[in-house]
C-alpha cells in the first residue's frame, strides 16, 4: 500500500516536472516571437498565439492587424523592389548577352573572311582558293615551257632546213658556175671553128 502511494506520489512529481518545462518551452518561444521582429509568419504565428480564443474564433487586436497588414506591406515592396532591381539587372546582363553576341557574330565574320582570304589568292580581282590558283599557275606554266620547247624545235628544224637549203644552193651554184665555164668553153670553141671557117673561106677566094 505505501508502495503505491510512494508511486502515486511520483508520477504526480513527474508529469508536474514535465508539464512545467514544457510551459516554460512555450514561454521562451513565445518571447522569441515579437510582432515588429523577425519574419513575418513569426509575425503572424505572434497574432495568432497572443490572440484571444473566442469559441472557434481568434480575437485579434486592430493594432495588430494594422502592423501585421504594413508589415506585409512593406515585405511586398521590398520584395517588388528587389525583383524591379533583379529584372533591371537581368535586362542589364541580356543587353550584355545581345552585345557580346553581337561582337561575337562580327567576330567570327571577321576570322571567317580572313580564313577565306588567307586560304585563296587574287588574280586579276578574282578570288581563287589556293589549290585552283597553284593549279593554274602550273597549268601556264606547263604551257609555256611546251610552247618554249616547240619553239626550240621548230628552231632546230629551220636551222637544220637552212643548212639543208645553204648546202643545196651551194651546190646548184657549183654546178651553174660548172655549166656555164662548159657552155663558155663550147662557146668559144664555136667561135674558134666559126673563124676558122670564115679565114678557110676568104683564102678560097
């Protein structure tokens, strides 16, 4: 029997410990909440433990909801303002983004050209890559030097016919210089036997 008073006793002591700390939790947390401090549902967390209970209702002071309702306020412009000071920000970097895109394009257009004009080469004002420009310029090249050659063998072949032609008239020279000592000679000695011929004839007579 004394055993259960004793044990009575006890968990009386206990819950009255428990209850007290628990207490004593709310009270500091409760004080921690204030209505012109902190955030604003520690605001409104604030109104709603000070309220008054009224049935299922709250009773809640004017003043209160005055201060919750600038309080609310003022969060909303600070918030308004900082997302018009974000959007000012962010239209900010988009102009940057456009800009440096801008530059960017401009720039690329810029190394695309000088590649284009570093890779091909200009030949009287037209732009040719540099494999078609080295391709032509062998092509002429080539042409020349087969024009070169045809020439020095046509050079070659007139030297040669020349010589040919030179010996040839050497040659027929040669011969009329003989005919005409032989045609002079046959001349002469007709002459020789045509007065011959006449002296014969005068001495007849």
């Amino acid at each position: 029997m004394n055993n259960c008073k004793i044990l009575v006793v006890f968990l009386i002591i206990f819950n009255l410990s428990h209850h007290t700390k628990a207490q004593n939790k709310v009270t500091e947390e409760e004080e921690k909440l204030s209505l012109n401090s902190g955030t604003l549902d520690n605001q409104f967390e604030f109104v709603i433990q000070r309220s008054n209970d009224y049935q299922e209702y709250k009773v809640v002071k004017k003043t209160w909801l005055y201060a919750l309702k600038a309080h609310t306020l003022d969060s909303l412009k600070a918030i308004n303002k900082n997302l018009d000071a974000t959007q000012a920000i962010s239209d900010n970097q988009n102009q940057e983004i456009s800009k440096l895109k801008s530059g960017l394009s401009n720039t690329q257009e810029s190394l695309d050209k000088t590649n284009l004009e570093k890779d091909s080469m200009s030949l009287f004002g037209l732009q040719m890559s540099k494999s078609g420009y080295n391709t032509l310029l062998w092509s002429i090249i080539g042409a020349l030097l087969a024009l070169l050659l045809f020439f020095i063998y046509r050079f070659k072949n007139s030297n040669v016919v020349t010589k040919e032609a030179r010996t040839a008239l050497s040659e027929t020279e040669e011969e009329f210089e003989d005919h005409r000592r032989v045609a002079l000679e046959r001349e002469q000695k007709v002459r020789r036997q045509l007065q011959d011929e006449l002296n014969k004839h005068k001495n007849s007579k």
